[in-house]
C-alpha cells in the first residue's frame, strides 16, 4: 500500500509544478530545480507579459481548486500570494489598450 503524503509535501509539490507551469507559458527553458538553491533575483533574470501572467493566474487557480479541493476565492488568494512572492518581472507590451491606463 502506498504511503499517503502529508499537506505540506502536497503543497510544496504543487507549488514546484506551478513555478515551472510559469516558467513554460512565459517561454523560458527554465524549471524550479535549475532555481531552487539560487540566492540572487533570479525572478528579475526572465520577463513574462501581462497576458501571460494572466493565463498563469487562471491555470493556477484552477490547478489548485483541482489539487486542493477547495473554492475559488481561496485559490485566488493562493496564487495572488504566489505571483507575488514568485512571478517573474512583468513586461508590458502596450499601453494604449491598458483599461487602467
């Protein structure tokens, strides 16, 4: 019989499959192990744009509804936590269409 493992390594593993899901939508060939003992800002090293960001965002939320089982407002927070504490550096491309610019 298979051990179960705990919440904690359950997490840690999704947060390692979030990282490199990002590093992927961005278009970097980069993953959480080639980042995981760095020391500097690697995070300001890649960009990644605002749609990007965006799909990221969703495919996480979602990712973590599934993984998690929990709702929507609780994944949302987890991955506003998570592109704040671990997106990349956003680039925007255009201004202009900005609905808050």
């Amino acid at each position: 019989m298979a051990k179960r493992i705990s919440r904690e390594q359950k997490e840690i593993e999704a947060y390692k499959t979030i990282i490199d899901e990002m590093f992927k939508i961005a278009g970097h060939d980069v993953t959480f192990d080639d980042i995981k003992n760095r020391t500097d800002d690697w995070y300001n090293q890649w960009t990644i744009t605002e749609y990007q960001f965006m799909e990221w965002t969703i495919w996480g939320q979602d990712y973590i509804k599934k993984t998690f089982r929990c709702n929507k407002i609780i994944a949302k927070r987890k991955m506003s936590m998570m592109g704040l504490n671990y997106g990349l550096k956003l680039q925007i491309i255009d201004n202009t269409c900005h609905p808050f610019m």
